[in-house]
C-alpha cells in the first residue's frame, strides 16, 4: 500500500496532532522513489514529445534495414551466386578476366569466393562517377572466369546498391556528415526515455509483487489507463534491446564516438591492425606498390596469365601465405596503396563465430611481416566488435535480423501509444483543438539539494561524454525556465 495510504489523517479538532500528521507525511513523501519521480516524469514527457519524432525515423529506417539483408540475396542473385564447378581459376586470372571487362580505376581488394557457388568480388576503387566512400564490385565466377555483372558496394559486410541506400537512410537520411546528428542525437536519448519509461513503470507497479503486472498489460482496463498498460508493458519486454541498441549506436557516432574511442585509447582498449610496412630492400621494387606487376593490375587488357614480375608475388602466393597462417575463408585481399606498403589479407566474417585475423604480407618476397589474431583483441575491442555486428544484424544471421525488426516494432508500437497517451489528456471540454496536458512544472524546484546537487554533476558529466544528449537537455531546461517567467506574467495579479 501506498505510504499516502497508510498515514491516517488527524482529527479536525487536534490541531497540533493534525499538523504534526501533515509534517510527517510531508516528510514520509519526499524520500527515496518519491523524490525523484517527478523529475523523471517530466523528462520522460518532453523527451518523449521533442525527441519521440528523432526516433521513430530510426525505429521505422532500422526495421527496413533489417529487412535488407535478406532481400538483397533475392535481388542480387545473379551477381551473387553461379552454378558450383569442380575446379576453382587462379585468383589472378579472376582479377584480371575483371580487368578486362572494367579497366577503369584501379584495383583496392579483392575478395575471393568464400564458398560454391559464390563469386569473386574485385574491388575497384577511384572509378568515375562513384564516390570515394564507396567501390565498384566487378562479379566474377571462379570457375569459368566470366564476369556476372557489376555493382558499387559499401563497408566491411559488402552491402550492395539497395542496402547501402537503406544504410545511408537509417545512418544520415542521405544528409551526409549533418545528417548523422539526427541519428545520434536519437541514440542519445533512446536510453533515458527507456530507463526513464522503466523506472516510472516499475514505480507504479511497485505495490502490486506480482511479475504478471509489470510483464503483461491489464486487458479489464479501459481509456488512457488501457493504453498506459501497453505501453509500460511493452517497454518492459523492449527495455533491454533498446538500451542495447543506444549503447552500440553511440559508439560509431560523431561526437560520442569519438569521446568512446578516446576513452579506449587511453585505457590501451583500441582495435588492433596490422603494420604495412615493408623492408627497405623490397620498397622500391616496381614503383607501383605491387600493383602494376600483376597481370591487369594497372587496367591493361593484355595481361591474363597470371605469372608474377620480379616487383611482386603475386596475389596467389599472397593468398597461399595467409592460408598458411590459419586465415580460412572469407577473406579480403588488401592490395598494397604504395611502393612501401604489404598486402593485407583479413579475414571478413562478422557472424558467429567472428574471424577478425589479419596478416600484412611482403609483396617482393611473400613472407608475412605481421600477424593480427581476434583472439588477442582487448577485452573493450571484441565487445565493440560483437556490439556493432549485432546491431546490424549480421553476428547471428537471420535470426539477428527478426530480432532488430522486432525491436524496430515495439519502439514505433511505444512511440505511437505515447502520443496517444499525450493526446487522451486533452481537455475534452474545450471547444477548439487542443493537446494533451503536459506534466506539471516545478519537479526540480521541489527536489531536495542534497539529491538535486549530485544529479546535476552527474548529468554534466553525461552531458560531456555524450554532447548533444548534454547540449539537447540544456536547451530543455532553458526552455522550460522561460515557460515558466511567461505564465508567472500571464497569473493576474490579487485584488486588494
């Protein structure tokens, strides 16, 4: 039972009896939960009415994203896939039939099949008319050398044209680098509203110890009370997966990301990579950093049997040394951006289990010069690394993919109710349109120091490592100041 409820009112006629009542229940009501809920309260409401729009259009752009994976395997199926041969063309030989058909640009990788039936993706970088963010993959089948087709493709999980449009969407609404500030100011609050909308929930469940009240929504309700019930349920069922999805969306973003990789540095947490440089002895040999003295390298046509210069190995021996290494399939082959550069070879696979090794490879003797294992990774470098390949549904495949769509749904299903919500506090009685009430102000006035002081350092320090959540929630307050100068001039003032 309430503690409102369990303090009974004095007497009319005690009056010191009924003051002291009052004062204790004062006192009885402004610790622990009940301090704080108005606080919570109220930034729930305006981050839920202000930010709520930010975040529908990621919830509603992710729940495509998630979708895209498995279209893109329909829709691209002639690139993608070729008949299984019984004998697999020497990698150079794939290269330069890929050359042949498009010599424009130069090559930035290559990626052979990882399995049968697959194809050999080159990469072709500096090619007119696509962008420097992205590449041209030339479609080549392994076993006959013809080349399926050619499409641009983006990052590490090869996305093809439909998925990198969907990407950019979701990422920066096709915006560039100014658009990336709606998706991470979206990340930003997604884990206060959640903890927010949690914590008031499980506040107003707190009498009721049953599980089933807080899990499941309360069908005999009706109105406003039936809708909250959906809600809060849902968002219990949502809370984890949207804290999850805030965390990783930060830590790729502009401004927090950047303090998140700071703080890794610092803290010796950082990614590995491999060291590219190569021996003096070999850096001047072929001026072209390996490229040029491989067949169809440089964007001749003429070049096609696959045979080494003296200035490099050839990808084949390339590929032979990082196999030798453990580096199974899939993987990329990094060709060397310069005289004094190795190849790198890595591996590419972002699902379970994750393959993250990489060599550097000396291109005039094919010895490997550096190693990278997974498995050596600190401990914050592999969570980031299963952090983000969950978050774009790659880590666990398909069922990774149903998993985010879900998760999409129930964000656009707890937004939706939320206006409904705002919307069913409306003065029925007024004559003209009108929005919902919105919550009552001076929750921060009515907060005790000792609790607001210690609030406010910690908000600061979140501000700082978290900027536009810190530099949004500024302006909230700056906002709900003047608000409140403007109804003190509208209350008329006492008649003597």
């Amino acid at each position: 039972m309430p503690t409102e409820q369990r303090l009974a009112p004095g007497k009319a006629g005690d009056a010191p009896d009924a003051v002291g009542s009052d004062t204790q229940r004062a006192a009885v009501r402004r610790t622990g939960w009940s301090v704080l809920r108005p606080l919570v309260l109220r930034l729930h409401f305006y981050a839920g009415v202000l930010v709520a729009p930010f975040l529908l259009v990621t919830a509603v752009t992710g729940l495509l994203y998630a979708g895209s994976f498995q279209a893109e395997k329909v829709i691209y199926a002639h690139e993608l896939s070729v008949p299984a041969g019984e004998h697999t063309l020497p990698l150079s030989r794939q290269v330069a039939a890929a050359r042949k058909a498009h010599p424009e640009g130069k090559v930035a990788a290559v990626r052979p099949a990882p399995q049968p039936g697959d194809t050999t993706r080159v990469l072709l970088s500096d090619v007119p008319g696509v962008t420097s963010e992205h590449q041209l993959a030339v479609f080549v089948d392994p076993h006959t050398g013809n080349v399926r087709g050619a499409l641009e493709t983006y990052g590490a999980t090869g996305a093809l044209p439909m998925r990198t449009w969907l990407d950019d969407l979701h990422r920066n609404l096709h915006l560039g680098e100014s658009g990336r500030l709606y998706s991470e100011l979206a990340a930003s609050w997604l884990w206060v509203v959640a903890g927010g909308g949690l914590a008031l929930w499980i506040g107003r469940k707190r009498t009721n110890r049953k599980l089933r009240s807080l899990a499941l929504p309360d069908r005999a309700a009706t109105g406003r009370r039936r809708t909250l019930s959906w809600h809060g349920a849902v968002g219990v069922w949502a809370a984890v997966g949207l804290f999850f999805l805030s965390a990783t969306g930060l830590t790729w973003s502009t401004y927090a990301g950047a303090n998140i990789d700071e703080m890794r540095q610092s803290l010796g947490q950082a990614t590995p990579t491999v060291s590219t440089a190569v021996a003096e002895d070999h850096a001047h040999h072929g001026g072209s950093g390996g490229m040029a003295g491989m067949p169809g390298m440089d964007g001749k046509k003429d070049g096609a049997s696959g045979a080494a210069t003296s200035a490099d190995v050839g990808i084949d021996k390339v590929l032979e040394a990082a196999r030798a290494e453990g580096l199974s399939h899939p993987v990329e082959i990094g060709l060397p951006t310069d005289s004094g550069s190795a190849y790198v070879v890595k591996q590419v696979q972002r699902s379970w289990p994750e393959k993250q090794d990489a060599v550097a490879v000396d291109p005039g003797s094919g010895k490997v010069t550096d190693v990278s294992r997974f498995a050596d990774y600190p401990v914050l470098a592999k969570l980031t690394r299963y952090g983000i390949d969950l978050h774009t549904g790659t880590l666990f495949g398909i069922v990774n993919q149903i998993a985010l769509a879900a998760l999409a749904l129930a964000l656009i299903f707890l937004i939706v109710l939320g206006y409904r919500m705002w919307w069913q506090r409306r003065p029925t009685r007024a004559h003209a349109l009108s929005f919902g009430r919105p919550v009552p102000r001076g929750a921060w006035r009515q907060t005790p120091l000792p609790v607001l002081i210690p609030l406010g350092l910690v908000a600061g320090v979140v501000g700082w490592a978290v900027p536009l959540l810190g530099i949004s929630l500024a302006a909230f307050l700056v906002v709900d100041i003047l608000l409140g100068l403007i109804a003190r001039r509208r209350v008329p003032a006492p008649v003597d």
